[in-house]
C-alpha cells in the first residue's frame, strides 16, 4: 500500500516536470523530451525525415534502421520473444513522442513555435522592383 502511495506521489512530481513518460516493455520510464528529440533527429546513421516514409510502408533495411533508431533514442530493447516492445510498440512509441511535442509545442512559451513574421518596415513605393534590371541603367 505505502509503495503504490510512493509511486503515485513520484509519478506526480515527474508529470509537472514536462518529461515525456513511456513504457519500456517492463516499466516506466521517463526523459527530457529535447533531448530524446536531439538524438532522435541528430543520429549520424538514420535520417528521420527521409526515412519514415520508407519505414511505415514497411520497405527495408529502412524500416529496420528507423526501429533500431527508436529503440536506441529511447533506451528500450526490441522484442526478443520474452521482453522488449515489438515493431508495432516501437512505431507507436514514435508517434505518442511527437505527439507529445506537439502538445508541448502548443501549451508552452518557451519558444518551441516559431512566430509570426513582421512587417519588413518597407511601404509599397519603397518595396525592390520586381524586375532586378529596370533600376540598372549602366547594366550591359
């Protein structure tokens, strides 16, 4: 009973943290959702963004490396027929992270959005020619 308290009371104090909380196949587990995002979308071997794709229609060896990616960036073991997260766990665990940052995205202040764009300061007379020649007379 005490230790259900604990670790209700612990999993509490990690939520208002913002650390991105999953399960690992035996249990919790949580990370600074920045840096998992550094790994993830900085990893010398795999490039997230053109290999996804690839991944989720299940071409290999991309499909491959981009589940060996998610369990390296998330410290979790893939499935071995006793433990870890199958391919379908791992692929889920992807998209519950960047939900997550989506939602951190949206709900935060610290400049994880980008903002609008300002005005360039330039009036409609002042604005460059659409044509680069028209104010070169001596252009030959």
């Amino acid at each position: 009973m005490f230790q259900w308290i604990s670790q209700f009371l612990e999993r509490r104090r990690l939520a208002k943290r913002a650390l991105f909380a999953y399960h690992d196949g035996t249990r919790r587990r949580y990370g600074d959702p920045f840096a998992l995002f550094r790994v993830l979308y900085n990893d010398p071997q795999v490039n997230v963004a053109t290999t996804l794709d690839f991944a989720e229609q299940g071409h290999e060896p991309e499909a491959t490396e981009f589940l060996n990616l998610i369990a390296r960036t998330f410290g979790v073991q893939r499935w071995d027929g006793r433990v870890g997260l199958t391919d379908w766990e791992l692929m889920a665990l992807f998209g519950a992270f960047t939900n997550y940052l989506d939602g951190l995205k949206k709900n935060s202040s610290l400049g994880l959005t980008s903002s609008k764009p300002t005005d360039s300061g330039l009036s409609i007379s002042e604005a460059p020619p659409e044509d680069p020649t028209s104010s070169c007379s001596d252009c030959g």
